[in-house]
C-alpha cells in the first residue's frame, strides 16, 4: 500500500518544485522558507493550543506535526528540510525523518528555533511563507506573505497531482470505515457524544486529528449547519441522524456527510430523493463547468423536492426564482478540497489573484472557478428546516404559498446534507471518492 505513495510522491514533489519555481519567478524573489508554524500557548497556562499546520508546509511533505520546521527551497537545488529537534524529556521529540519522502530533502536538524537561520537559504532574496513571527523580525527575509507569491500558489494547487488524490482515497476509505460504525451506534441507540466516539474509533483518529470538528446531529441539531456539540444525553425520541465527518491522510482532508432516517418513513423517501439529485450532481462535474451553473443545478434540484414533497405550492421554477430554495438550503454546493477541508482558492480567475464574484444573492458559495481536471470539490446539497429562516419566510410575502403544517411536522428532523468528494476527471465519469469507498470498504 505505502509503496503506491513511494512510487507517487517523486513526481508530486517535481510539481510542487514547479509551481513554487513559477511562483518565485512571478514574485521576483530567489528563494522561500514555508515555514511549518509554532505553538501557541493558551493566556495565564503552559500549555499549547492543537497543532495545526501551514498548509503549504505539507504540500511538500508528509509531516503534520514539525512546528517550527521550515522547508526551504531554491530553485534547481535539492530542497532543504530544517527540523526541529529538540531534546526534551517532557514531550517526546519529533522522530527523525524517515519514510519514502526523506531522501528527496537536504535535511539539517536544528535543536534550538534560533538556530534556523544558519541553515535557511537567507542570503538570497529570501520569502517568508507562513505565519509571521516578531522574532523573525531580524532574520533577513525580503518579504513575508506577498500576494504577488501565494496567489500562484492558491491557484495552481487546486489541481492534485496523483499523490495528493491516492493520499484523499485513502482519507475517504478511513472516513467510511467512521461513518459505518457512526451509523450502527445511532441504531443502536447511542448519544451523540457516544456516536463521536465510534466515530473517531474506527477511523482510527484523535478529535485533533480530525480534517475539522466532527458535525454529529440527532434529531433538530441538524438544522444547526455546523452543530459544534457532542451531547451526552439519549433523546427521548430519536427521528434522524446528520453526520458530516471525516479523516485526513499525510495532511490530506475528506469531507463527507450522510443523513439517516430511524424509520422508513417520509423523511427517508425525501432522504433518498435528494440522494439521487446529489449522485445527478455529482455525475455532471467535468472540465470546463462553472461551478456556479452547478450550484444553481442544486437549488433548481432542490426546488424540485420541495414541489414534489408538497412543502411549497408554487413550481421549482417559481421556487428557485422567488428565491425559497434559499431558505432550505442556505450554505453553498460545495468547496475545494485538499491541503485544507476548505482549500482558498475557489474564487480565483487567475494565478494573480483577480476574483470571480458570487452569484447575486448566494453569498456563501464557496467556488465560483471553472473546474479543471483534477480538481476535488465537494457536492454537498442540503435541505434543512431551519426555524429562524422559516420564520422569516412565515413573515415574508411568499408565506401562503408554504405547506406549514407539511413544514413544522418534518421539523424535528433537523433537515438533510449530502456531501461526496469528487474529482475532475476529462474522459469518463467523475472520480467520486466518496461512493467508491463506501463501495470498497
Ligand atoms: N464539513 C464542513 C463542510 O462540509 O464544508
Ligand atoms: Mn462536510
Ligand atoms: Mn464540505
């Protein structure tokens, strides 16, 4: 298994050398320092906040934990991994490097923070990439975090090299392995706080480990789009499960969501309607595709469930134009995924920088590009019964033509997600990790 990653990560690394050497170019500098990115100490404490990587530290290599490391690199030269080191008995110290990437790197081992510089490339016209720090302040940088770098960078990663997807099939295969378990525990009567811990059990992680925080929602919680708590209590009565949940790989995220009904009921009929929509979705990314046409594709797919189901008495088209749609699902159809569960960059025309708006009135869609081969994006339509945009829909003009009693009965559902994580591909169907693991898993 881990030899596909040793056979896959040299011409990963050519890439990323690539667009870090055309980034460089286009900045008008020499040299850059990622810079991995330090701890942080809670106020009045000695103890850290979680870790959490740069993300264009781990572009470069598999290492989520190496605060205080930089990667270094010139361009035509063997890039200089500076690690950190120290000797302490009170945390153990990072392992020394080892593994399939290793020897792609110029490695200096420092034991103190203050030692970097001497092993950092500072006497070219050096860059700082990553989270500024006052006690650089005299290191020698020639800038820190130029637009004229990272917008390159933002841009020219959206498409994941064969490395980068291995690594996401992998995240997605661990994420299914939670969600089963997830799913059984619901059944079996679980609390939240108890199905977050199956959850992070079988795909072996830590809740620090996770991509983001798990979204574990019984019942009405579902309507909280990212509903933060993990409650210890069992409802009384338990209608439905939301999960959005999942795992990361070298630094590598999924980001999947599944929603069951306890019963075969009407909400597992409205469950599997929007199910098929969200797999219709999915089937229609490829090169070349405005994700915004897609994401008017959802509302005009969810318009249609609400015809259908008898919540709103207009047609889909009255629906989506009369912007109701909008009240049911309120987030976007979804995001670039990679070095982050949210990866920047969605909004680019161009590697300079220059933005594409959002559509008038869907101010949280999250990608507005045309799609690439080999870009990840996730599709993730929702329907939710959310009760302070129900209200502002009771109050508004459009209030008689809503079924309410039809709406207030599917309340205590919370409301549905969807979320597969599906790659660009320019023959053939989409790549969807997602199914293809819950498949193979
Ligand atoms: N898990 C957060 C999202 O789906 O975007
Ligand atoms: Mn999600
Ligand atoms: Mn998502």
């Amino acid at each position: 298994m881990s030899d596909a990653l040793a056979r896959l990560y040299p011409s990963h690394l050519e890439t990323v050398k690539k667009r870090f050497d055309m980034a460089l170019a286009a900045a008008g500098f020499d040299a850059v320092a990622v810079f991995a990115g330090a701890l942080h100490t809670l106020f009045l404490d000695d103890m850290d906040y979680p870790f959490r990587v740069n993300p264009h530290f781990k572009n470069w290599l598999p290492l989520s934990q190496a605060h205080d490391s930089f990667v270094a690199h010139v361009a035509g030269h063997k890039p200089v991994l500076v690690y950190y080191q120290p000797e302490d008995y009170w945390y153990l110290p990072p392992e020394p490097p080892s593994g399939y990437w290793s020897q792609h790197f110029d490695i200096r081992i420092i034991k103190r923070p203050e030692d970097a510089p001497g092993a950092l490339p500072i006497a070219r016209r050096c860059v700082f990439l990553g989270e500024w720090q006052e006690r650089f302040k005299n290191w020698g940088f020639a800038d820190v975090n130029p637009e004229a770098l990272l917008n390159p960078l933002n841009y020219t990663r959206a498409v994941k090299t064969e490395y980068e997807l291995e690594c996401m099939r992998r995240a997605s295969s661990l994420s299914v392995q939670g969600h089963r378990a997830a799913e059984q525990a619901f059944r079996a009567g679980a609390s939240e706080f108890e199905i977050h811990t199956a959850f992070c059990a079988a795909s072996g992680q830590t809740d620090n480990q996770l991509p983001y925080g798990a979204i574990i929602a019984l019942n009405e919680h579902a309507s909280t789009l990212h509903y933060q708590y993990w409650n210890r209590d069992k409802p009384a009565r338990r209608h439905a499960f939301l999960i959005d949940a999942a795992a990361q790989v070298n630094g590598y995220a999924s980001d999947v969501t599944r929603t069951y009904s306890a019963e075969p009921d009407e909400f597992q009929a409205l469950i599997d309607a929007l199910d098929k929509e969200q797999q219709s979705l999915a089937r229609k990314v490829k090169p070349e595709l405005d994700f915004k046409t897609l994401h008017m594709d959802a509302h005009h797919a969810i318009a249609r469930l609400l015809h259908n189901f008898d919540f709103v008495k207009l047609t889909p088209e009255d629906i989506v134009a009369k912007r109701i749609s909008s009240v049911f699902l309120p987030h976007g159809l979804g995001h670039l995924l990679g070095l982050q569960t949210h990866d920047v960059g969605g909004f680019m025309a161009n590697p300079r920088g220059d933005s594409i708006p959002k559509p008038d009135g869907h101010p949280y869609l999250r990608i507005t590009r045309v799609l690439k081969e080999n870009f990840v994006v996730t599709i993730e339509p929702g329907l939710y019964f959310i009760p302070s945009l129900l209200e502002k829909l009771r109050q508004g003009e459009h209030s008689r033509q809503v079924n309410w009693p039809k709406v207030d009965a599917f309340r205590k559902y919370g409301g549905i997600r969807i979320e597969d994580n599906v790659v660009v591909k320019s023959s053939g169907d989409p790549e969807n990790l997602t199914r293809d693991a819950f498949r193979l898993t």
